[in-house]
C-alpha cells in the first residue's frame, strides 16, 4: 500500500511538469503562430502539431512500455521534450512556422508518453484505490494550471524574439520530470499478468463499455480543445490583454485538475456514469455562458465550467475504460483509446484556428454543442443497456 502511494505522489509530480508543459504551449502556441504565420488562419497550427505529435506517438508509447516498463518508457518520452523544445526554441529565433510545428510535434509525442502516467497509477494500484489513484496522478496537472500561465507571462517577453524564453524553459521542467521518473518502481508483480490470454482488438472495441469510454473521454477532449485553443485569439479580437487571457487559461486549467482531489470519491458514491453526466452539464453550462456575452467575465466562467465538465468527462471515462480490458490487453486497448482521443484533439485544434478566424466566438460554441450531445446519448444509452438485464433479471 505504501508502495503505491509513494508511485501515485512521483506520477502526480510528473503529471504537474507535463502540465505545466501543455499549459505553456497552450498560452503561447496559437499567438505565437499568430506572429509567425502569414495567413493568419493557421495561427493555431503549432497547436495541431502538438496534438498530431501525441496522436502519432501515442500506440507507439502504450507498446514501448510494454517492452521496456513504465518508468525507462516515460525516460523515453522525456527524451523527446528535449529535443522538441531546443527545436521550437530555434524556430523562433529563425522565425520559422514550419520548424516551431516540427518542434511542437516533438513535444506532442512527450504529452502521449505522458498520458500514460494515469494508467500507470491504475496499473501499480488495487481495485478500490484506482479511480482515487488516476484522480489523484491528474490532480497534479493543478499545479501546471498554477505555474504554466505564470511562466509564459515572466519569459514570453524575457528575450528576443518574443516566447524564445517561453519554449526554452520547457527544456529545464522535461529534464526535472525525468529526474523524477527515475525514481518510479511499479512493482514486476504487477506486470507479469500481462503475457496471459488476450482478445482480439475488435472484440475488445465491441464492447459498450469499452466504446462509451473511449467516445465519452475523446468528445469531452475535443470539446475542451476546441473552445481552450481559440479562447487567446478570441479574447484578442475583443481587446482583452495578454494577462487576462493567461489568467483565464490559468483558471480554466486549475478548473480541469481541482476537482480531481474528489472526483474518484464521487465515483465510488455515485457511479460513473452518473459523474460523466454531470460532466455533461457543465460542459452544456459552459456553452451557455460563453454564448451569452463576450467580456472577461463571461470567457472566465466558461472556461472554469469547461475545465470542470472536462475532468469528470475524462476520469470518468478512464475509470470506464479499466473495466474494458484484461491485464494482457491493457497496451492496445489504452493505446487505441489515447489514438481516439488524440485524433479527435487533432480535428479540434485545427479547426478551432480556422473558425475563430473566419466565423468567429459564437460559431465556434454552436459547433462544440453537438459534441457534447453525442456524449450525453452514449452514456445514457450505456445507462439504460446496464438497466435492462438487471430489470429482465428481477422480472423473472
């Protein structure tokens, strides 16, 4: 029990420097392209890139680690952020959009490693500490909430060109994570069951839960980033200064981990279905007041109400997931629900650059309400799947 303690406390540590990392990247990443790109549409392709990169690397890091081990394949994606952030520290001095993408790639494949840092809380715990250990690992992200927006603000202007600073930084919180890592002992014990019988994928995917799991936490992603990547440029276009932006994403990003500290209680009391669902209200909440005004005002409370929809749609759906797979199969059934995630970030990032752009704030919430609809019918329609045998079972 001790053991798994001190692992989730390493895991949200590191959680706490990936975020801070993502936070950064998400402060500057679409005003920085803004500043490189000379169609101005294609502000928010750094994001994209970003996304792509965990996209890209994310099955390749669920099979990485089944061969080396979680704390050698997290070493690995650490390896990655240093080179993507001397890369995209590089762009900006040569004013080069395509090589910042190149770097922010890079830096994608380290967030994919570093989604697994959940699974591995999971993977390293018992059955009644996992929706506590995975709440708990995301709950680090609170701190990168804290640091991200406050680091962009102190080194975006700190040297020539503006946000060489901003990415350089990332390079000395990559080299610190891994320092961390090294530390991490997921007991052997643990992973010895995974050589056992495994199903084939598409037996695995055909299962409800397993499908609402991966729809539910990739629509809940794709909402947030939709709405999050553009919120910079849309509170520019309304006049609104730098630092209220950063401190909106600061907010809405302390909003998505906060609620960790009690989202796995709220599980184990209430269901998981029923904790997804009132992610679902928030994120209806969120579309809402964003709908109804543009001041300062109005985008902060949006966004706090979108990071909370956000973190009980996303631990929800991980919690779902680890009923939906045998030890033998954990790699390709979290590899491909991080692809479905990532994928749907990756539609999300770029057409959120494009629409702000081209039709604006109000157009951008009208586009994201359909993706919270379809994440409401999934988990009702799991909710009355669940209901029925157990209602055939008492008639009889």
């Amino acid at each position: 029990m001790e053991n798994q303690k001190k692992n989730v406390v390493l895991l949200a540590c590191c959680q706490a420097l990936l975020l801070t990392n993502a936070v950064t990247l998400i402060s500057i990443g679409a005003l920085a392209g803004y500043a490189l790109a000379s169609d101005k549409r294609l502000a928010t392709l750094p994001q994209a890139a970003y996304v792509v990169g965990a996209l890209l690397g994310t099955m390749p890091a669920s099979m990485w680690m089944r061969r080396v081990g979680r704390r050698n394949g997290f070493l690995t994606g650490g390896v990655f952020a240093l080179a993507g952030s001397t890369i995209a520290t590089y762009a900006m001095v040569a004013s080069s959009l395509a090589l910042l993408c190149v770097g922010t790639v890079l830096l994608g494949v380290y967030n994919a490693f570093g989604q697994y840092y959940r699974f591995a809380a999971a993977d390293a715990s018992q059955k009644d500490f996992k929706a506590r250990a995975i709440s708990y690992v995301l709950a680090g992200g609170l701190v990168g909430g804290i640091v991200g927006p406050e680091l962009s603000k102190f080194t975006r202007g700190l040297t020539a060109p503006t946000y060489t600073a901003s990415y350089a930084s990332l390079f000395l919180f990559a080299l610190l994570a891994m320092a961390i890592v090294s530390r991490l002992r997921i007991p052997q014990a643990q992973d010895s069951v995974a050589h056992g019988p495994a199903r084939r994928l598409g037996e695995i995917v055909a299962q409800p839960v397993f499908l609402v799991a991966a729809s539910v936490a990739a629509l809940g992603y794709g909402t947030m980033n939709l709405l999050m990547t553009a919120t910079p440029l849309a509170m520019g276009f309304c006049g609104l200064p730098y630092n209220a932006s950063a401190t909106v994403i600061a907010s809405h990003v302390v909003a998505m981990f906060a609620p960790s500290f009690f989202t796995g209680s709220l599980i184990k009391r209430f269901g998981v279905l029923h904790v997804m669902l009132a992610g679902v209200a928030c994120m209806f909440a969120c579309i809402g007041v964003a709908l109804s005004g543009q001041l300062l005002a109005h985008f902060w409370w949006a966004l706090v109400l979108l990071g909370i929809g956000w973190n009980f749609m996303y631990i929800g759906g991980t919690t779902l997931l680890t009923e939906a797979y045998r030890p033998a199969e954990k790699a390709k059934a979290q590899g491909l629900n991080e692809i479905t995630i990532f994928s749907v970030q990756a539609i999300s990032a770029f057409s959120s650059g494009v629409l702000v752009n081209t039709e604006g704030w109000r157009t951008l919430n009208y586009v994201a309400l359909p993706l919270v609809v379809a994440a409401t019918l999934a988990i009702l329609w799991l909710a009355i799947g669940i209901r029925r045998p157990k209602t055939a079972s008492g008639a009889s």
